[in-house]
C-alpha cells in the first residue's frame, strides 16, 4: 500500500495541538470508528482542549464513516451534515456531537480568502471561480 | 391553507388531510405525512366494503391530535347508516391511529377494511417546484407490517406501516376481515412509523403510544407549557382565546432539532417552514421572553452552535454569521439547495446579540451569556468586517450564491420588496435601513455585556463609540428630507431608497432614531398611507409598487406589527402602541385568535374584517409571538436591574388587563393595567412581588 499524505492522522495530531476557544464549554467524549484497519479514534473534547487516543472504549457519541468520505470531510471537502442526511456518515448516541466535531473541522478548500484593509473594511477583489461562480475575496 | 384541510403537527413532523382523515396527494399540494423536510406518507385511505367514508364531524382535540367522525356511503343515503367509524390521530415520530368500528344494528356485521397506502418521499422544495425523483423506490411487504422506501446512492428514507388487529398486507396497504356483533364495536391501531435510515434510531413506535392514553407524554407536556406560562385576566372574552391559542400554537411549533439534545426552539411556520429560521427563532423567542424564556436559551445555544467559521459562497458562510435557515429534505442532503445550512441573512447575527442580551436582562441567565461569549464577539466582528460589504460602515447584503441564493437577505425576502418611490429597484450590495438599527442595538447592548458580563471595559467603550457613530451617520444618510421619514435602504452607489415603508418602525425598536426625528417618523407610521385601521402595512399607499395584497408591498403583517408597537413604547409613543395592540387583538378574534402571517393592506373602512393574504403561512410563529408581545407592549413590562417595571397603557375597550406570575430575574410577578382613555396619562408604576 502506497501512502501519499495521511490527512486523516494529521487532522488528529494538529486537534490535539490547538486549543479550541469556541469549545470552552464542553466536556464530551466521541469516537470515530472508520471502516479501515485501524483502532478508532477516540477524542476527549474538555472545556477547549483535546486529547486524542486510539481506543475502542465507550464514547457520547459513535460516528462510523469510509476512510474515503472522512478524508473528504478532515480536508473540508465534503460536509458532514449533508453526508449524514445521505445515511455516507452514521451517527450513534448525542447527535448534538456532530456539530460540535463540525466545530473541528477545516473550512470548504474552494473558499474566499478575505483579509481586512487597514481600514477595517473587507476589501472585494476578483479571484478564482467558486463552485457557484460566486466573487472570490481577498486582499 | 386551503380550507377544508385538516393539520396537525408536532414539531417538524404534520400531516395534512381532508376532512375524513384520507391522504391523496397531487405533486404539488402538502398534503401527507411530512418529517424532516420528507413526505413520509402521500396516500392513506380508509374503504369499509371497498366505499369511501363520509365526514360528520372532525374534533381538534390537541394540537397534535384529531378525531374524525365518519359514516359509510354517499351522502344521499348515510343518514341510514348502521355503522360508525371513528379515527383518532395523533401526530409523533410518524402517527398513531386508532380506528373503531361501531354497528349500530340489530344484526352483526360482516365487513372488509382497507387502507391504501403510499409514499412519494418527495422533498418539501419538490412539492412546491414539482420537480421529480431521482431515486428508486422499494415496497416490502411481511406478514405483520408493509415497508415503503425510498433510495438514492445511500440517501434512504422509510416509512413502515402495522396494525395490532390481524391484517393481510400488500404492496398498496392492508386489509381485514372484521366481525362485529349487534351493537358491538371493533378496533385497531394503525401505526405510520418514519425513519431517516443512518441517522438515529431506526422504527420506533410513535412516541404517543395509544392515542387514547390519558398519560401522554404529548398532553402532559403540553399542560405544563401552558401552567408555567403567565396567566392572564382580562375583561376581554376574545383576548383570552387569543392568548390561549397563541401559547398552545406555540408549543405546537416547537421543534426539537437533532442538535438541540431535547431542548425546543420555534420552528418558522406550517407547511413550508416546519424548520430552524434564524430569524423568525430569534424574533419569536423575543415575543416569548417574558412567557416562556427557555425557547431564547434554545435558539442563542442552537445558532450559536452553528455559527459561520469560513467562506463558503454555496451556502453563504461567512465567519462568525448566523445561520438563516436549516433543512433535512433529499435537495439539502445533495447539496441542490445550500440549506445545510444556509447562511444568507443579513439581520440575524446583529438580532442574535439584541436576543442574548434581552434574554439576560430578563433572567438573570449570565452563565448563559459567559458561555456565548465567543460566539457573540464573532457575531459582532462579522457586521463590521463581512457585513460591510461596501466599506461604508453599513451592513449590507449581495448574494455569493447566484444560483440559489436569496436577493433580498432582509424580512422582507419577496423579490420586489425593497424598491423607490417611483417602484424601480436598487442595484446591490443593498443596505436596508432596520439592518443599520439592528446593528446599532447590537453593538449597544454588546457594549452593555462587555462590561458588567464579560468585564472587558475596553471592548465596552469601542463597541459603545461605534454604536454613536452608527446613530450619527445613519440618521444623515437615511433621511428623506422631503419627506421627513427614513428611506427603506441605501442602494449600490450609497443613495437613498426613498420608499415609506413599516421598516421605520423597526428603527425605533432598536433605538437608532435620534428624538427630534421621532416625531415625523411617528406620524407617517399612524397616518393613513401606513395605517390601514387594522395595522401599520408594509410599503405605504402611494409608492409606486404600493398593492393592498402585496406580499412585502402593501399587506399587513403581524409580527411586524408587534415590533412596531414595541419600538412606539420604546419612544414613549403609548396612545399609538395600544391602537395598533388593540387593532391587531381585533384582527386576531376575525382568525379565531390564530393571527396568520399576513393580512391584506385594505383600508379598515372598506373591509369589515381584515382579509387573509392568499397563501399565508397558519399557524406561523412569529404571528402567534405578535399577540404575546403586545401584552408586554400594552402593560410596558420591562426590566430595569433586578426589577420588572410595568407602565401600562391599556386600550379603553380591553378593560382590566393583568399577568399574574411573571417569570424572571426577580422570580414571578403580577403586572396590571386598566384600560381608559387616552388623554389622562397611565400612572407609572412598579411591578409588585407577590406575597
């Protein structure tokens, strides 16, 4: 098996690294369990820090996906809620944990990049076609 | 609605059938079981000896439940019927439906019972576009259930269908063979059960169990509702029906998304909008507050959790923006409509802070505030860096989604809303005018926060300057001089829109408007372009686009109506705040106290009652908020520190008026008011404690 780039095990190790402020008020455990060999990763999500392990121990909430789609989802290629009104991303226990974990997650890749003028006022330049051929932003 | 339909709802999940309780639906109208966006059921009917039935009579008997009452036959010959048949519904995860069979004869009866049974799984946005499927339908049939699916890819929607009585089921429904004795009856109970297939537990019953329980959990929860709202006294007969069917509505559009953990939050309104609306949440929970403050925590936890982080132009994320609307349907789960969610709303961000802080104000909940305080900095980050889209320092809007976004990002939504006096309409980015005071209010009640919740001072003082600097420059800029009024918006180049609309209304809710222009702003919102006797309408008579039963053009809306009236109390307009109160109560007992979303813009002398607008949303959320917040206008219930303080100005033909145990910060109240005349001005006075 050829390994290119694991964005799946970088998205691990760089949560565990970032503090998350927007989560300061959480304490909640979750597990991933993807259809690879691997053990599932488990996430202890405590008042804005994380702790990541690969454990099957119990969680607040399962969610059980392909390798190939949480890819996609840890690259802010595909979105988790419409993957699990598609049934792709299944969910188990407090559901309130999808949006957290949402929380976690990179933005879409094809995105406006916008960067305040000294101003403080948004400045609108054209740039590259987003998917609805929407303005692209940035300084 | 068309009438003769019947609805009942639990949250996001209704249905709506004719007057026996059958299902037949046409592609395009609602009628069926929907949940989640999804019409779990388009054909349910009911045949006793391969006949229709004849309705006698339907009972509402709750909000989630009704019993019809049915005799077989044509009409000409069931006045001879032997038999009765009653259904009794109640809407849940699916339905619960209890069927009894009553032989009125001296003979027994031998008979074949059948439902018909099917399910379309069309997507609410197909039913109102009529568009078709893209996916294969299933139908399994076993010994005691029928399963209807639907598949697409690994999109998967069920519904399962059982009966407790022994029944033979097909493709197409279930039949049984039924014995009844002379003057016997026979019963069964029918179970419609819906499943979102990989999204949270699969066939449950429907959570009623036995519709004829005394112990539900449904009626229970519903009785406690309306035992923690305050109770109102009033020698008004017809105000008290209003009330009571404003708060029972209310519960009824309650919804629990799967994020909320249990916790309620209004949805926006039956059919179309059984879903999460930032702005129609926020703004009935600001109606609500003083009755029922829990659906405010709901709402600021709920959209708070879905704030915008990145650029998105599909779905018009921006970070720190709050959501404006949320959907479970096949079109959102492929991502042909942008409403996982979709983010394009210009006003709910800055109404997020203005709910944060009139819920703190209310009950005291800072932990509550503490908890968003991240959440609030982003929201008021985004009116100054994404909101100003033109660099001008006002919020305005422009779609990033050309495909399906919405133009008009503001309350007034409808494509032709926002427009001159000669009826042309303005280029975009478009800055509509109660945007610039919800921002006002926003960074003036942010400010409030900053210092005595988050004890940040400095951020304090900024946001308290920027907000002074808003309320100078808009009240130069916005001002129509040659008519003495502000002009609904500013257009692409930063010209006035100079069309009178109820939007100067707003700006006195939020305070932006600077005292010596009060006055004029004041008389164009009692005169008679705005004024039509029944409530203030939207554009006034006049403009060009001016049409009594134009959507955002002319007709007259409730809720608007009630922000008005809070906004006239807010400048000590008192006289003016209880007329529109006391027309809009009036209007309200025309709709059996069930105010719709819209009301034609006639003038009251030409119609004797106010005429529904065609294809207004009933019951909507924020029209049954608008009766419960002008209570609160007409007692002038509003807090002041740890105090409820009321300043009551009753309209004379409402006589006493009172609200016994007012929840909040203070724990619970009694407030009064008695209705006279208006030149003698309502003594102030203080909100009691009880004893």
């Amino acid at each position: 098996m050829t390994v290119t780039t694991d964005h799946i095990g970088d998205f691990f190790d760089q949560l565990a690294e970032t503090p998350q402020p927007l989560l300061h008020d959480i304490y909640a455990t979750m597990r991933i369990d993807l259809d690879d060999d691997g053990k599932p990763w488990h996430l202890t999500l405590d008042h804005g820090r994380i702790s990541v392990s690969r454990s099957d121990t119990s969680a607040g909430a399962i969610v059980r996906s392909d390798r190939a789609l949480f890819e996609q989802i840890v690259t802010g290629e595909a979105n988790t809620l419409t993957a699990a009104l598609r049934g792709r991303l299944r969910i188990e226990g407090d559901a309130r944990l999808l949006v957290v974990f949402t929380r976690l997650l990179p933005g879409p890749p094809r995105r406006r990049t916008t960067v305040p003028s000294p101003t403080g006022h948004t400045e609108t330049t054209p740039g590259t076609k987003s998917r609805n051929g929407g303005k692209e932003r940035r300084s | 609605m068309t009438t003769g339909q019947v609805n009942i709802l639990d949250g996001n999940t209704f249905v709506v059938c004719d007057k026996t309780g059958d299902i037949e639906a046409t592609p395009q109208d609602t009628s069926g079981l929907f949940s989640f966006d999804t019409r779990f059921l388009s054909h349910w009917v009911l045949t006793v000896d391969g006949e229709r039935l004849n309705p006698l009579s339907v009972d509402d008997l709750q909000y989630f439940e009704s019993r019809f009452f049915l005799v077989p036959g044509t009409a000409s010959i069931y006045v001879n019927a032997t038999l009765s048949v009653i259904r009794r519904r109640a809407v849940g995860t699916g339905f619960h439906e209890e069927l009894t069979i009553l032989n009125h004869d001296d003979k027994p009866a031998d008979l074949t019972v059948r439902v018909d049974a099917d399910a379309d799984f069309a997507d609410l946005f197909e039913v109102k576009d009529n568009v078709g499927k893209k996916g294969k339908y299933y139908h399994r049939v076993a010994s005691d259930h029928l399963l209807i699916g639907y598949e697409r890819d690994t999109y998967r929607r069920e519904t399962l269908v059982s009966a407790s009585a022994p029944a033979r089921f097909d493709e197409h429904g279930l039949t049984m063979t039924v014995h009844i004795e002379p003057h016997g009856e026979w019963m069964t109970d029918l179970d419609v059960v819906t499943a979102l297939v990989g999204w949270g537990e699969r066939f449950t019953r429907p959570k009623y169990g036995h519709a004829g329980g005394e112990d539900r959990p449904m009626a229970q929860s519903l009785r406690q509702w309306l035992d923690e709202a305050p109770t109102l006294e009033t020698d008004r007969e017809g105000l008290k029906s209003t009330y009571r069917r404003s708060l029972v509505d209310l519960a009824a559009l309650r919804f629990s998304p799967p994020i909320a953990g249990g916790a309620s939050l209004p949805a926006a309104g039956l059919p179309w909008f059984m879903a999460l609306f930032g702005r129609d949440a926020i703004f009935t929970s600001l109606q609500a507050l003083p009755f029922t403050p829990e659906l405010a925590a709901t709402t600021l936890l709920a959209l708070g959790a879905w704030q915008g982080r990145y650029v998105d132009d599909f779905r018009e994320e921006e970070p720190g923006r709050i959501l404006h609307e949320m959907r479970y349907g096949e079109t959102a789960a492929f991502e042909e409509q942008p409403h996982s969610p979709y983010y394009g709303t210009a006003d709910a961000t800055a109404l997020y802070i203005v709910l944060l802080d009139e819920y703190e104000r209310w009950t005291g909940d800072t932990q509550l505030v503490k908890a968003c305080e991240p959440q609030a900095r982003a929201a008021l980050r985004w009116l100054d860096e994404y909101g100003d889209r033109q660099g001008n320092g006002y919020v305005s809007y422009k779609r990033a989604n050309e495909e399906n976004g919405l133009e008009n990002q503001c309350w007034k939504d409808s494509w032709d809303s926002i427009n001159y006096r000669d009826g042309r309409l303005p280029d975009f980015p478009r800055a509509t005018c109660e945007l610039q005071g919800y921002a006002y209010d926003a960074k003036f009640r942010g400010a409030r926060l900053a210092r005595y919740v988050w004890h940040d001072d400095e951020y304090a003082h900024t946001l308290a300057r920027q907000a002074e600097d808003l309320k100078h420059r808009f009240n130069n800029d916005f001002w129509v001089a040659d008519g003495k009024y502000f002009g609904v918006a500013l257009d692409g180049d930063g010209s006035v829109v100079d069309s009178l609309t109820s939007n100067v209304g707003h700006l006195l809710w939020s305070g932006i408007v600077e005292r010596e222009k009060a006055e004029s702003v004041v008389a164009h919102l009692m005169g008679r372009e705005l004024f039509s006797g029944w409530g203030i309408r939207t554009l006034a008579e006049g403009q060009a686009r001016y049409n009594p039963i134009g959507y955002h053009n002319g007709a007259v809306w409730p809720f608007d109506n009630s922000i008005i009236a809070w906004g006239l109390r807010r400048y000590g307009y008192k006289t003016e705040a209880a007329r529109i109160a006391s027309a809009m109560l009036d209007a309200a007992e025309y709709f059996n106290g069930r105010l719709p979303e819209a009301f034609a813009g006639y003038d009251r002398s030409y119609t004797q009652y106010p005429v529904e607008y065609p294809t207004a949303c009933s019951p909507q959320a924020w029209s049954t908020g608008a009766p419960l917040l002008l209570l609160r206008t007409m007692l002038g219930l509003n807090t002041s520190g740890q105090f409820l303080v009321t300043d009551p100005a009753v309209p004379p033909e409402i006589g006493y008026l009172a609200l016994l145990d007012i929840r909040g910060r203070w724990g619970r109240i009694d407030a009064f008011g008695r209705g006279r005349p208006f030149e003698e001005d309502p003594r102030r006075s203080w909100g009691r404690p009880r004893s």
